[in-house]
C-alpha cells in the first residue's frame, strides 16, 4: 500500500534510538537544573514536551501501519473476533459497542482516519453518538492531549457566528468591549467538532470553506489574518447531499468535509447492543445518583430490548438515568414516560384489530411473545396518533399540546410509524387552537 511507503522513512528503529539519544542529552542536563537561569529552565521544558510529542506520533504511526497491515486477514474475520481485534489494538473507545457490522464498519474507519488529519464527516439520526465518535477519533490521533472544541452551529444567531467561530476585535460592534477569540483559536493544534452542520447559514459556508482551503482566519472587525491548524470533525443528522442538490448546502464545501465519511446506524438496527447499554447506563447512573444499580423487572426489560427507540441511544441513556431515580430497588413499566409505556392489553388488542382493518395480528408473522407485545402495542400508539391527528387536523404543535409530549418527540414518533400531518388536514376547516403552526408542521413533514 502506497501509506506504508510513506511511513517507513525513517524506520521506526532509527526514530526511537534519535529519540533515546536526546532524551539521554535531555536528562544529562538537567542535572544541572539547579544551576540554569529561568530562560533555560523554560527551553529544557519545551524540548521535553516536544520528544512527548514525536514519541506519541511514532505510537500513532505504528498502529496505523499495523492496522493497515493486518487489512487483508479482517476479512475472514467474524463480528466478535472484529470486535475483540479493535480492543485489542488499544483503540480508545469509552463506551460499550456490539457486534454490528455496519458499527464496526465505522469504528474501523474511525481507527484509521484517526492518526491523519483528513476532515471527517459524520451522520445519523439524533442520538446515535455522533459526538463520541467525533471524540474517539481525536482521542485516537496525535492531537489527543491538544483541545477538544465542540460547537453546535444551530444554536448560535446567524448574527453571532462569524464572531463565535472567529472571533472579533474590540469595538468591532455594539457590546464588542474587548478582543475575543473565537472557537477555532482555541482549538488551534487541537480538533474542533462542528455539530449540526446543515444548519449553517450559506454565509458561514462561505467563511468556513475558507479556513479548510487556507487554515487561516480573520477575526470580526480585522484585517489581520491568523494561522490556525486545526483538525476539523463536523457531523449531521441530514442529508447534505439532498441539501447540495437543493441549493441549501454548498456542494464544494460538502467535498471537503467528507474526505472521510463515517455512518452511524440508528439503536434498532444494533439490538445486540441494547442489553450492553441497559447495564452500562444502569451503572452510571447508579454512579450519578449514588446508589446501588436498580433491578428492572422482566417485563420492563422485555419492553426495553424491544422498544423502537426513535430517539435512539440519547433516549435510552434518559431512561434509564429516569428509572434509576424513580423506582426503589425494581423498576417496572409503571416508570417509565406516561408517552413511552406499553398500552394495556385489552386497549392494545382493539387498536390492533382496528389498524388491520379489523384482522387479527396473526401468531405465524410472530416470532414469540414479546413480538405480539411489541406489535401489539406499536399498532396501539399509531392507532392513538392517527386519531389524535384526525381530531386536531394535522396540527402537529396544538396535538403536542394536547397529550403534553415534546414536539420534536411527537415528530419522531409520527415518522416511526410514517405518519404525515398534511394527509390529515382538512382545508376548508382551520384547525383548533391554529395560530400558523401548520406552516411549520408542514416544514417538519418535508424534513
């Protein structure tokens, strides 16, 4: 592979023996430290913290050579041994994985990527960890005792980006009253993590295409430029290809990103890891609040290693921290969110029979109990939106009201079970409580 060509020069027996050597020179004087003007003491200081550094980037070095190496045998390889090679090649990972091929297909990809300095991009649903995997890359590469600069570019004003990421002189603007650097000067040398990345004006595309061509920026209200060398990981939970092709995404910036592109499969499609999370997030939360894990009672598990989780691992993480806080010893369904729990059994049975046209789900589709429960009270929860959405006229916001859910949940649920608000409406009646929210649940539909 071309890589290791690359690599090899110098060989890694001479890099270690240079680097023996001045440690060597580094330790023999100072012996002398006693005896050294302060200047001197500060250079010493930053020789030694400079060898740390080459001797962590040799490490790095090694392991991606022995990573790429050993590329032809993981193939024949079967999930779990996939999943042991990766812990056993000390890849930092803190937190727990299963035996996914599509997860392990992106953890492999992320151990490689790692030691360069390539832009990563990263997408997903909501939820599925697209942070920590922006952490266990920088924490896998040669920037990993260097910042870690998180920024979610949708929640800052369009007004205040340019200040936020950049930073901005005094008097720049009106409560400007002192120089302020911005996000990527503190990440300089370090990573920094541009989440929700579709959500970036096409103004901030401009400047950020910018720093990837140049690695420099230009702080708000100055015309001097500054250097920056940053890694730079972003991540989404849209399709900035659709976006580009739309017009709301800039395609050159989009290539620039995605050098590297890592998947993130949603929780229902890695159920092995379900029971892995129940007891890691059980056990940080027994931490958290200081107590000893609580116990779920058969029927809770059941539920939990069945349930959709639209809101994938970030919902089952608050569940269990909720669990852990309201049961005592034993937690059962009756703990869980009013919106969350299984419906009853007879309540369930009807909305089945309704939502089927009246037929009843039948056993031989089943693989066993707990699929009859989850069918059973998946087609009560449709039954109980459609209705509610029929009574409202497709007013996403004035239903959330209604049965007090979150409206960001209530779309997750109403996309779980490919349900549109606009097939409900009805436009010659204006909808209860209908303020102009149905332009914007129109919005919610379309995305």
């Amino acid at each position: 592979m071309k890589i290791l060509d690359q690599i090899e020069e110098p060989s890694p027996a001479i890099s270690y023996a240079g680097l023996i050597e001045r440690i060597e020179i580094l330790r023999s004087t100072l012996r002398w430290s006693s005896r050294l003007e302060r200047a001197d003491i500060d250079k010493l200081l930053r020789q030694a913290t400079s060898l740390r550094d080459e001797v962590m980037q040799l490490s790095h070095k090694e392991r991606f050579v022995q990573a790429a190496v050993a590329e032809p045998a993981r193939v024949d390889q079967s999930r779990g041994a996939r999943r042991k090679a990766l812990i056993e090649r000390s890849f930092i990972f803190e937190g727990t994985f299963g035996d996914n091929p599509r997860l392990l297909e992106s953890l492999e990809i992320a151990e490689k990527a790692a030691p360069t300095d390539l832009p990563v991009l990263i997408d997903g649903e909501s939820g599925t960890g697209k942070e920590l995997m922006a952490k266990v890359i920088h924490a896998n590469g040669s920037r990993a005792d260097k910042p870690f600069i998180s920024v979610n570019c949708g929640a800052i004003p369009d007004n205040l980006l340019e200040s936020e990421l950049f930073g901005h002189r005094k008097g720049a603007f009106t409560g400007a009253s002192n120089d302020r650097k911005g996000k990527f000067e503190s990440a300089h040398t370090g990573t920094i993590f541009l989440d929700e990345i579709g959500e970036l004006p096409l103004a901030g595309q401009v400047k950020l295409l910018r720093v990837l061509e140049a690695h420099e920026i230009q702080r708000v209200g100055s015309d001097e430029t500054i250097a920056v060398d940053t890694r730079i990981v972003a991540a989404t939970n849209r399709n900035l290809r659709q976006l580009s092709e739309e017009g709301k995404f800039r395609e050159d910036l989009f290539y620039r990103l995605s050098v590297i592109h890592v998947t993130l499969p949603p929780l229902r499609e890695r159920r092995d890891e379900i029971p892995l999370l129940i007891a890691w997030f059980g056990d940080e939360a027994a931490g958290t609040l200081k107590r000893r894990p609580v116990r779920l009672t058969p029927r809770l598990r059941d539920f939990l290693l069945n349930y959709a989780y639209p809101g994938n691992i970030r919902e089952l993480r608050n569940v269990m921290y909720r669990v852990s806080c309201l049961a005592g010893d034993m937690a059962d369904v009756d703990h869980l969110p009013v919106d969350m729990r299984p419906a009853a059994p007879g309540s369930a049975a009807a909305a089945g029979s309704a939502s089927s046209g009246g037929e009843p789900i039948s056993v031989a589709n089943l693989m066993s109990l707990s699929d009859a429960k989850r069918a059973a009270s998946d087609d009560a929860e449709k039954a109980f939106l459609e209705r509610g959405l029929r009574e409202v006229s497709g007013t996403v916001a004035e239903l959330a009201r209604r049965i007090d859910m979150n409206r960001s949940h209530l779309q997750m649920l109403l996309k779980k079970h490919g349900l549109h608000s606009k097939d409900f409406r009805n436009r010659n009646v204006p909808p209860p409580g209908n303020n102009g929210a149905d332009e914007n649940d129109e919005e919610d539909d379309d995305s």
